[in-house]
C-alpha cells in the first residue's frame, strides 16, 4: 500500500473472500485492501519476476478474487 516496494507472491493455495486474505503456496498471508488497481512498481517486479524464472504463460486472477461490487466494467 503506496510503500513503493512491489512484490510477486508464490502462487495462491487458499483465499477466504470474507476477510479477504490469501495464503500463498510459500506460507505467506496477505490481505487484500481496497479496488484492483495498477502499480507501476509492482509492474516492474513482475516483469523482472517473468524474465529471471523464465515464464512462459501467465494469467491475471484479479476477476477470481474479487468481489463483484470492487470490479471496475
């Protein structure tokens, strides 16, 4: 949250979409804050993130972790 410090998680293993927290395949928790937005920052870890661990294929998630009521049409 504008800490200008972007992050790539490990893939998510389990979400409760009450409390909005997720729990990656690495342990780690996370909560969700606010809308889906864009982070320049975070686009930047991400790209390197691809580049160094070679991927291939990717897919956003956002619309699986959503609430209907934060989506932006």
């Amino acid at each position: 949250m504008d800490s200008g410090s972007g992050r790539v998680s490990s893939a998510i293993e389990s979400f409760d979409a009450a409390a909005r927290t997720g729990t990656t395949r690495s342990g780690r928790t996370y909560v969700l804050s606010g809308g889906p937005g864009h982070d320049p920052d975070g686009m930047h870890v991400w790209s390197v993130w691809k580049l160094v661990n070679a991927v291939k294929e990717e897919k956003n998630v956002t619309p699986d972790y959503i609430e209907p009521a934060h989506r932006i049409i």
